[in-house]
C-alpha cells in the first residue's frame, strides 16, 4: 500500500480519485503493474465496494465514465496497434487473424477502381440532401494581435486539419472563420497607432489573412464582422431574445478609469484573483484557476493601459437571462454530449458552469467601436463582444452566400464543429447557445466542441513585448517550410495536456520523423522505380509475409481514421508515420537493390517489394495531405497519383498498378542544422543575453565562483547540452557535428566546476591517458 502494509486515509483517497476514471484494473497500463495490484486490491475490499455502489456512481460519474471507455482519459497512455516508439512497438503489437490478412489481400486485389469517386462541391458550398454536411469553425481571432504558434494550432490549424480530413472522406464541407473586430481592444490599438478604429481592422485584417495563407489553411471564406450582415443578425437575435423576455435591464457598478477617461474593457483590467490570489487575473476570468470573474471583485485592480487605479461608477446594462434559458439549454446539452464528440476538457468546464449555477451574463457594454444596440436608451452603447462574436460566424457565413440559413438553420441535416483553446468554451456551450436557444429561430447548434489545451514557448509563454515566442508574420522568415511547422505544431497539438514548442525538439522531429522515416522511404520507393525498372511500376506476386504487412497496413490506416473522425489529430499523426515506419522496415529486411542483382526470382522479389512499397507512399500521400498539404502535392505530382486516387477509403489498395509511370522523384525535406536552430532559438528567446534565448555562458574566465543563479543556470545548460548530444549519437549524426557538440558540453562542464568552486578539470574517459 501507499504508506505501510496495511490501507491508510492515502490509498482511500487516490482510489476514490481513480475509481470513477478507471472502473477496473483493467484500464491501467501493463506497464503499471504494482499500481494494477494496488488498485484491485482496494476495489475488492468491503468498504471500498460500498462506496462505489452508495457514493461514487451517480448519474454524472455513469456519463463520464461511459464517455471514457469510448475515448481513452488523456492521463493514460493511448492504446493503440503500435507504439511511435521503436523499443514498445514490439510488443504493442496484436497478432493478425488470416481473416483479417485474407480481407487486406483482397481489397489490395481491386485497386483504385474500389475507392469512391472524389466529391467535388459546387460554389458555394451549401448543404446537400442524402450527405454528411459538416459547418466547420475556428474561434475568431483578435484583429488587433499577430497570432503566435499557439493560436495557430489552438484554432485554425486544428480545424484545417479535420477540414482537409472531412473533405478526403468525400463529406459535404464548409469551413468559415475571419477576424473579430469590434471591442475595447480594437479602439485602444487605434489610439497607440494613431489610427481610425476601421484603418486598425483593414491593416490587421490582411496581416491575419497574410499569415493563414502562408500556413496553407483551407478556409472556404475568411471575413470579418464589421460588416452589415452582423449588425443586422445580431440585432435581429438581440430583438427576439427581447420580444420573448430573454433579457433583464440592471444598474451595475463598472470600473473606470478617470485617467482614460472610459469605462474599463473587462480583459483591461488586471488584478489579484479574489478565489485563487493569483497576481494576473482579467476582468473576466481567472487563467489560473478558471473561474468567472466580475472586474470590480478583483483586488487590487489596475488599468491595463495606464496602470492608474479605476474608480467604481454605476451604469445601466442589459444582461442575457441564462437562469431563465436554463431549462432550455440543459436537454439540449445533454443531448449534444450523449451524441457529439465533445473533449474531456469542454465537458468539464461546461459541467463546471452549470453545477456552480448559471446566473445572467451582460451582454451591453460602454463603447462606440461595436454592434449598436437597437433600444431606446441604449444608443450609447454597444454589444459586448462575448455576445457579438460568435454570431460573426453567421454573419461571415451571410458574406459568403446569401443562403447562409441552409447552413445556420438547419439543425436536421447539418453537423456543427467549433474549434478553440479552452478559454473560450464557457462562451460556445453556454452563453452562444443560450442566445440562439432564446431566439428560437431553429438555429444550428454545436454538436461537437472541441477544446484544445494552451501551447506554450520552450520553458515559458509567448509575449510579443518581450520579444518571445514565434508569431505568425515570423514563422515564414525563419527559412523553415510552413508544412514543417504544421507538421510540428500538429505533432505536439495540446489534446489532452498543455505542450510546449521546442527548437531542439523541431530539429529532433523533423530530421527522425519526417527525413529518416517519413521523406526517406517514399523517397526509396519512388527511386527503386526509377532506377531499377526504368520509371514503370514492375509487376507483383504477393507472398504470405506480403500480405501480412498489407493487412498490418490496413489496421494503421482504420486507426487512424478512428482517431480523426473523434478529431484526435496528434494521435491520427502517429498512424502515418508507423505506416513509413512499417514500410522502411520492410525494404530494409528485403533489399530490392541486392535482390535486383540476383536470379529471376530475386528480381520478381525485387520487383514487388518496390512496387508494394511505392504504393505504400502513394497511400501515404493522402494521409498525410490533411497535415502537409504541399508535401503531399510534392509527393503526388513525383509520383504521377492519379487525381480520382485522392480520396481515402478504409481499405489499402494497390492505386498504382503494374505498368503505372511515375516522375521524377527528389527529396521531400532537409535536415535542420544545430547551428540554425541554436541561431533561431537567440533570435526568438527574448534578448541576446537572456538565458531564454539560448546564448552561451559567459567564457569560464569571468565565471564568479558559488552564485547560486549562476550554477543552477549552468546545470540546466549542462543537462540540456547532455541530451542534444546523446540524440545527435542516437540519430547516428556525423562525427565532426558530434564532437563539435561534445566540445561544448566539456566547455559547459568546466564553467559549471568553476561556479561550483571545484577544480575545471574534466576527468579524462577510460582507456585514455593524459598527455
């Protein structure tokens, strides 16, 4: 047990916490094995039993813990037929039946003929009777902010991605996002710029649009909501929700700041948070602990323009009843969560709000930069943008086509999917659905939330000011293709934990994953056709071994379509490069180009590992195309894959027959040097001389011996010099790049013995003596 030899408070309280997560020993890891025996022992023990039967499975638990056994709780290691790592992939993967070998055999045997014709929509895209027509969106961005790493792939990366998918499945697709330009911090960036509120919208707008097209993003329209298409659906939902007594008039108090001369924007205003004392808490919500906040409870609170100390002034408001929707919103939510794909963390929060009771949210605001407000009395003021924002999806979708309520109200045939980072959830599955609810105007609600968790930059956060992090309008300057950044940020996506960019793990990432695994065996394949049969695909005669790899295929590829139709991307990423894994080990324990040179049956050998192999890329091509969509143009155009092959089925089949021509075939991707990272990572850290930024320790000389800063700073660069050249030897890099690594560690070392006060000599390896 935890403590001792018998169960103590310690065991009741960690089984209580794992029980309604886990149910059964079972759901833990076989890498657990002493937790497995622990938490069967607990749960067969009498009191324990009674508890879970009297306490621990009421209703909610019943919900979740079915939810869980559906989609694995992101705490757990996800199961799946093979493991990204090489030393688990062993043993992590299932035996194939015959069936199962006999079945991929047979789908490989039809050829492209089997796959389904791609779907080609009409413009505009409008739903379509008799198909799956899915509403994509992604949280509208700030028009006044450069988007950094982390509110690429908090938004639209993710939702290009699952777009791209959806559209790969032959699914009727719309995807509509565009800058949110109303607010506070609209007016505020035009006062710092000396421009008009609409010139800032105009210069920012093009910037976000700039850098979205440069990351490849899908959008089927992109606009904005400064436009009269949202001040008339916002209106017409503001007026419904006031003819059917949605609405409540109150006198607030609201802070000022006399300095400005305005009322106070709740995200500018800082303070003390009044439940979990952190320093820098909104106006409106807490980052730390998550909770809703009014600004005038903070403590200590100061304008985040000025940094005066606002006053309390008393103000009329209109407020969105939410206590009275209540009742109209909570079958509704229980429906969409029974049946849609909401993440763990949307549904806790969401369950958060309704447990802790709803109470009514203002939806008016003190400002000229907004929607009006059409009621008498209110003309000063505008809609606060918490209300405004989400109905610029509608609006946006308005400025794409004027039959924008097939999609917006048409709840029967149309699935919706709003994309963000779990900030912004409370606001999409309750306060927006509330309003749409109250105007009961058939609209389409979300059926699927889904929340992703905060990336944050090497060992902090992003913060333009401080010059840290990578934004948007840099990512195209630093010489890396976008496909790669889409490839990383995808990789680490943030799904079920907060995650953090890494230079030396970008390197590491695309010099394993995408140039040795990936980029090297569709390189081969495609090269063997060249060089060995003259550019034509050579015929095949399967074998048993053959036909277990297509099967073993096929299971990689209905994985993956598994994970991304429940829009787990990272994990979906994993599938792709197990498959290059697969098909590298395949050619390597094959040797076509030995095979090549020997008898007729050695070349017929020759002939189907290569023609199997080029296959494998071609499938690969559109995998991978929804995550790196010129990496995958690349791939089909040196390939020559057919157009009508650009379409996924969930069966392996052989697409480029015998006698198929490929083109020239080149390398997909380059290796990232030490040297450029080491400069990106300075020139991105914050300051030249910050340890954030990467710079070298000062030379051993000027080290001053038992600062304590200095030696922890040292040990951390001595442990994380440590790790880069053990991942350079484990990559098999060049010795001249290894050594010229190890020499820095040695250097590190030294400065590290000098702080320390203890003698710089490095002691000499075994084996060797000094001179």
């Amino acid at each position: 047990f935890l403590a001792q030899d018998t169960k103590s408070v310690a065991d009741v309280v960690v089984w209580g916490t794992l029980f309604p997560v886990l149910q059964d020993e079972t759901s833990l890891p076989s890498e657990l094995p002493a937790l497995k025996t622990w938490f069967q022992s607990m749960t067969l023990s009498e009191a324990c039993r009674k508890a879970a039967d009297s306490v621990l499975i009421p209703r909610a638990l019943q919900e979740f813990t079915s939810y869980l056994q559906k989609q694995p709780p992101p705490c757990l290691p996800v199961q799946r037929t093979t493991s990204n790592e090489p030393e688990e992939e062993e043993g992590s993967e299932r035996a194939l039946t015959e069936e199962e070998i006999t079945a991929a055999a047979s789908a490989w045997a039809r050829g492209a003929a089997a796959l389904p014709k791609p779907w080609q929509p009409q413009k505009p895209v409008l739903p379509v009777e008799g198909m799956r027509n899915i509403l994509i969106t992604s949280a509208l961005p700030y028009v006044n902010n450069v988007p950094h790493l982390g509110n690429i792939i908090g938004c639209v990366l993710s939702a290009d991605t699952f777009a791209r998918y959806c559209r790969l499945r032959n699914w009727n697709t719309l995807y509509v996002c565009g800058t949110d330009e109303y607010g506070t911090a609209t007016e505020t960036k035009a006062l710092e710029e000396g421009m008009t509120p609409q010139e800032i919208c105009n210069k920012y707008h093009a910037i976000h649009a700039d850098i979205y097209r440069w990351f490849d993003i899908s959008f089927d329209y992109f606009g904005r909501t400064t436009t009269p298409h949202q001040t008339r659906i916002a209106q017409d939902i503001f007026k419904r929700l006031l003819a059917r007594g949605f609405l409540l008039e109150d006198t607030v108090e609201q802070l000022c700041c006399e300095s400005c001369q305005r009322f106070l924007a709740d995200r500018f205003v800082e303070g003390t948070c009044p439940f979990c004392s952190y320093r820098e808490a909104r106006g409106d919500q807490c980052d730390k602990c998550g909770k809703l906040i009014n600004a005038v409870e903070l403590k200590s609170p100061q304008c985040k323009l000025c940094r005066s100390v606002p006053v309390v002034k008393a103000t009329r408001h209109l407020f969105l009843d939410l206590p009275k929707l209540e009742e109209q919103l909570e079958p509704w939510l229980e429906q969409s969560l029974a049946t849609g794909d909401w993440t763990p963390n949307a549904r806790y929060i969401t369950r958060s709000w309704i447990r802790d009771g709803l109470k009514p949210r203002c939806i008016t605001r003190d400002l000229k930069w907004g929607t009006p407000v059409p009621l008498d009395g209110f003309q000063d003021k505008v809609f606060y943008v918490w209300f405004d924002a989400p109905i610029g999806y509608l609006s946006i979708t308005a400025n794409y086509t004027q039959h924008w309520e097939r999609w917006w109200k048409n709840p029967q045939q149309v699935e919706l999917y709003n994309f963000m980072a779990k900030d912004n959830v409370p606001f999409h599955s309750v306060v927006f659905p509330c309003s749409l609810l109250g105007a009961e105007d058939n609209y389409t609600l979300v059926n699927h939330l889904i929340a992703t968790e905060y990336l944050n930059y090497e060992d902090g956060k992003f913060s333009k000011s401080r010059g840290v992090g990578v934004f948007g309008d840099m990512a195209k300057d630093t010489g890396i293709p976008a496909d790669i950044w889409r490839f990383y940020l995808l990789y680490l996506r943030p799904e079920g934990q907060d995650s953090a960019f890494s230079w030396s793990d970008l390197m590491l990432k695309n010099n394993s994953e995408l140039l040795n695994n990936l980029g090297n065996f569709i390189n081969r394949a495609g090269m063997f056709v060249c060089k060995f049969f003259g550019g034509t695909v050579p015929s095949m005669v399967l074998t048993l071994d053959d036909k277990r790899l297509l099967a073993r295929v096929t299971l990689e590829l209905r994985q993956y379509h598994q994970l991304l139709e429940k829009v787990r991307i990272r994990d979906a990423l994993r599938c792709v490069l197990s498959i290059s894994r697969h098909g590298n080990q395949y050619i390597q324990v094959n040797e076509p180009w030995k095979r090549i040179k020997g008898d007729e049956k050695d070349r017929q050998r020759a002939g189907t590992v290569t023609g199997v192999a080029v296959n494998m890329a071609a499938l690969l091509a559109v995998m991978v195309q929804p995550y790196m969509p010129s990496v995958s143009s690349a791939i089909q155009g040196q390939l020559h894959i057919p157009p009508d092959c650009f379409v996924l089925s969930h069966d392996f089949t052989c697409t480029l027959p015998p006698g198929h021509h490929v083109g020239t075939v080149s390398p997909l991707f380059q290796k990232l040097e030490n040297d450029q990272v080491e400069a990106l990572r300075r020139r991105f850290g914050g300051g030249q001389n910050s340890p954030a930024s990467g710079s070298p320790p000062a030379p051993a000389t000027q080290v001053t011996p038992g600062d304590p800063q200095l030696i922890q700073l040292l040990t951390e660069e001595v442990a994380k010099q440590g790790n880069h050249v053990r991942q350079l030897k484990a990559n098999k890099a060049e010795k001249a790049q290894v050594d010229a690594e190890v020499a820095k560690l040695l250097e590190l070392k030294k400065q590290l013995a000098l702080a320390e006060g203890k003698s710089p000599e490095i002691p000499v390896p075994k084996g060797k003596s000094k001179k």
